[in-house]
C-alpha cells in the first residue's frame, strides 16, 4: 500500500486535477507525484522537496511526453493512510513529515519530523493501529497544494 487517500478534513468530494504524463512514466495510483520542471507528471523520488499530490490512477506509460493525463489529488484538504517508515507513536499526531521512496514504494518518513515545516510535506493527522510498531498513520499534504506548482515553484512554506 502506498498512499491511500482515505477523506477530506471538510467530507466535501476530493480535488483531482489531471495532468499530462511524461514519457515512459510507470508510477502507480497511490504513490506520491509531482509536475516536473518540463512540465509533465513523474513519480516522486525520495525525499522530494515538493509534490504535487498523490495519483488517483496508473501512469500509461506512452512513449510520447503529453500524449495522456493521469488522475491526481490535489489540495492541503485530503486526507491519506500510508505506511510510517519507523515506529511511530501518539505524540507523532501534528508532526511534519518527509516522503520516502525505497524499492518504489512511498510511505511517510516519520524520521524526518521536526517541529515546522521546514522542507517536510506532510503533516500527521492521525496514528492507525499498533502503536509500538511500524504502523500507519494518516497525513495530509502541506507542501503542495492549493494551486499548482513545479519544482522551481514550490509554495511558500
């Protein structure tokens, strides 16, 4: 499970906006993406600065820049349920987070906290299930989202 989107803090509809694909892209629904500087969506790397939100489908893998769009959450108001990278526990509930990518699977790395945002893009809203384990928790998006943005412009933070 990557990053399963789960509500929106007001249970008003989630926003998806498509957005062309770039060539030979393979991301999956569920996993973190961003526009590129050329303009077109690519999955996230690892610790990425920025994202432009969470796939709502499958990457179609074309071998033409733009010749399909794919689905993506977009906004500070969704919700997601993903994987923590380390143990987490209640008193990780309003830390800010980092995505990691490892093996092409994306979840929340829960390492990466601080008390302010800094270059983190998630926040934690909730921890789900065991506690004393690496469990889930549930996030949403800071680092992206009301507009659109790119790599070289990320939000203010």
């Amino acid at each position: 499970m990557d990053f399963r989107f789960i509500k929106t803090l007001t249970d008003a509809p989630p926003v998806i906006v498509h957005f062309p694909e770039g060539a030979t892209e393979n991301f999956e629904n569920g996993q973190c993406v961003v526009v590129g500087n050329d303009g077109y969506l690519r999955e996230c790397a690892d610790a990425e600065a920025i994202i432009t939100g969470v796939a709502a489908g499958d990457a179609s893998y074309t071998a033409t820049d733009g010749l399909v769009s794919c689905p993506v959450y977009v906004g500070n108001q969704s919700i997601f349920r993903a994987a923590g990278k380390a143990v987490l526990a209640q008193l990780n509930v309003g830390d800010y987070a980092d995505l990691d990518v490892t093996g092409g699977v994306h979840q929340v790395d829960n390492e990466a906290v601080s008390g302010a945002a800094g270059d983190c893009i998630f926040r934690i809203v909730d921890i789900v299930g065991t506690i004393a384990a690496a469990g889930h928790c549930d996030v949403i998006i800071i680092h992206g989202l009301d507009s659109i943005h790119t790599e070289t412009d990320p939000p203010a933070a």
